[in-house]
C-alpha cells in the first residue's frame, strides 16, 4: 500500500511491520480489535528480521523466556491451521555442546526446563557422535539435544502473519517513515509522517533497530545500542548433505545451521562492540570476520576446511544494558507502548509474545507475565546471565 491509503484515524498504530510488529497485529486483531494500521519506513521485514538466524529453542534460564518459545513452537508446529500458510518451520532439533551444564556456562537451566515441560536429551561425551557425526569432542565435552527445536524462515513467517492480520482487516502502509507522534494532555494524539497524518490514542513502538528514535518522540530515552554483527555462508561438503540439528557450539562460541539444501550459515556467540546507525551500516561481513568464524567453526567440524566461503553478511541487534527487551507501556504518555531491545533473542518469541502484549494493551491478563520487561525495570529484575548477553 501507499501513502495514499491512509485513513485520517486508528484505534491503534503499530510502527515497524517486522516479525513484532506483524505478530502484535495478528493478535490483536484475532482478539477483535478493530482499526488498527501498521506503518512501515521501508517494506515488510525490511529491518534486522530478514536477517535473523530465526532459531527456535527453549533453552534459557529465564521461564518468561521458555514458556514464550514452548508456545511459539507449538504455533509453528501447526502455522497453516492457526496463521495461514508456511513459515518455513524445520524441526530438524538443536543441539548444544557444551564443557559444563551449570547454568552460566550452558546458558539454560535444566532444572527450570523440565519444571515446565521442556523436552530435552542429555548426550554424554561417548554418544555425541551420534547426533553430530561431522564435530570432533573433547572427553569433558557433552551435550543437550532438544528434538523440537529448529529453525524457521524469518520473511515467511512475517509475511504469513502480515496476510493473516490483513485478512482481519489491518491496515499496513509501507514507505511510510515516522516523523513524529504527537502528544496533549498527557496522551498520544497522533502519528505523523512525511505525507500523512493519523490521528490515534495508542501507538505501540515495535520498530526495532529504530525503537529509541521512535521512543524519543514522546520524551522517552530507551538505552538501546546497535550494534552490527556478522554472519558467514559456507556451501556444504558434500560429505554433510544429510540434515542434521543445528550445532550450537558452546565451546567454540559459533553456530553451525542450515541455510538451504547446498548452505550452512555460521556466526559466533554474542557480539563484538561495533556501533552503528541502522540507516547506514556496512552490511557486508569483513574479512578478519569472516576468518574468524571459519576459525571457530573448523575447530568443531574440520570437514568444514574443504568447503568454499560464498559470502556472508551482517545483521544489526538493538541492545539494551541488560539483554532483555522492553514490553509495556512506557514513559508518562498515555497510549504509548513498546516491544523491542530484544538484543538478538526476539524470534522464537514473537509469535507469543505478541499474544500475550496484545491481552494487555486491550485490558486483560496475561498468562504469561511480561512485568520483568518493563521500563524502567522492577526492582528485583536481574541481568540476563549470559557473558555476551546473547547465547545461540
């Protein structure tokens, strides 16, 4: 759609019509909200989502964080009953090899886990061949393998759920670049852009990479960074066509998944400090980037040493000081809410969560508690435990 299709009025508008944006529509249209308009600066999935490794598995220490994925899996299990055509869900398992199942080092609780049903096999050390017949093991080394894991494809699933709402009768206008939202009396009156206006009393800021922006147009200051971080494409062996999990080197730092018949995709754990604007980052992968993931990634599969580079990329992450997102209502303007900081683990989470963000903001209670994820954050809240904040 073009800017010529706005309406002078919303219920709601939701700014950023990547997999949040998208997902929070598709519920809150499902549990009947009416009038609701998605404004898009770029296109669908535009931003960091279509670049996302968009991995699916349970394996945190945080419960918010499980119970989401656990839901999210059970919705892309059954996508075309419940959204409507293929996210490109591949449940070909996860699998992470670690040197120690304390909960820092392996970045889940185990315990936690199968408190609230999370299906899983531990794979000592004689076994881990096994699962992954193409790494090599140290002898302290063992492993979690979560057969429902896997993968999905990040531009499906969002436009699957964009043709879902649309069906519900959301509006999503693209090429439509936020300029402001306007406030009086406490509370959000409208949003404006370059070629259009739409009066409203509720925004709900999904916009990712651009979240603080959005967020300092009402007074907010969000403490989000972004930061550019690299991927690396490697054509298969011929020797490892046969799909396997997804190996999730806890050791190593990187990850090993697929990305099509004939690709791996790799990158390492975490990230690098490396700052840039969202509108203008390098989104190539260096050298010295790409030689340190074939690095990290030969180290746990040598076969990989036989098999030509065919490029790469880099993808941006919105950070927050603490690796948890901010979900909620937000600052003292009425109407104004947020979902984003996801810091790199927002994927597997977003077909739920925003389920459970669209109960709120229509006045009902969540099954799930998102209040950690308030801003500023509850007192009690932690940091998430995880050195790099973001554990593959």
């Amino acid at each position: 759609m073009t800017n010529l299709d706005f309406k002078t009025s919303a219920d709601i508008v939701i700014v950023g019509a990547g997999l949040h944006g998208a997902a929070l529509a598709y519920h809150l249209a499902r549990a009947g909200a009416k009038n609701i308009v998605v404004l898009e600066k770029r296109h669908i999935a535009a931003g960091p989502t279509a670049k996302s490794g968009a991995m699916i598995r349970p394996l945190f220490s945080d419960a918010t964080y499980i119970r989401l994925v656990l839901e999210a899996t059970a919705m892309f299990e059954q996508w075309d009953d419940i959204v409507g055509g293929d996210a490109g869900f591949v449940k070909n398992g996860f699998f992470r090899i670690t040197d120690s199942l304390d909960t820092d080092r392996l970045g889940g609780d185990l315990d936690l886990m199968r408190q609230l049903g999370v299906p899983f096999e531990l794979i000592a050390n004689a076994d881990l061949a096994r699962i992954a017949p193409a790494c090599v093991f140290e002898g302290n080394e063992s492993g979690v393998l979560l057969g429902d894991g896997g993968f999905a494809d990040a531009i499906k699933t969002t436009e699957t759920l964009v043709a879902a709402a649309r069906r519900l009768g959301v509006r999503f206008i693209e090429d439509a670049l936020v300029t402001g939202i306007e406030t009086s009396g406490g509370r959000v009156q409208a949003v404006t852009t370059a070629t259009g206006r739409i009066a409203t009393g509720l925004v709900v800021n999904c916009a990712g990479a651009w979240g603080d922006r959005v967020a300092a147009m009402v007074g907010v200051t969000l403490p989000i960074e972004i930061h550019r971080v690299p991927t690396a494409l490697y054509r298969k062996p011929q020797s490892m066509r046969v799909a396997g999990p997804i190996v999730s080197d806890g050791v190593n730092q990187v990850y090993l998944r697929d990305a099509g018949e004939s690709y791996f995709r790799a990158a390492r754990f975490g990230w690098v400090a490396d700052r840039v604007d969202p509108d203008t980052y390098d989104e190539t992968i260096g050298r010295d980037h790409h030689d340190e993931v074939r690095r990290l990634v030969e180290r746990r599969v040598p076969e990989m040493r036989r098999t030509p580079s065919v490029g790469g990329f880099s993808a941006i992450y919105d950070m927050t000081p603490d690796g948890h997102p901010i979900i909620g209502r937000i600052g003292d303007v009425d109407g104004f809410w947020c979902d984003c900081g996801w810091s790199g683990n927002g994927f597997a989470s977003a077909p739920a969560s925003g389920r459970h963000l669209a109960t709120r903001i229509l006045g009902g209670t969540s099954e799930v508690d998102l209040s950690a994820f308030a801003w500023p954050r509850p007192v009690d809240s932690v940091s998430r435990p995880d050195v790099n904040w973001v554990l593959r």
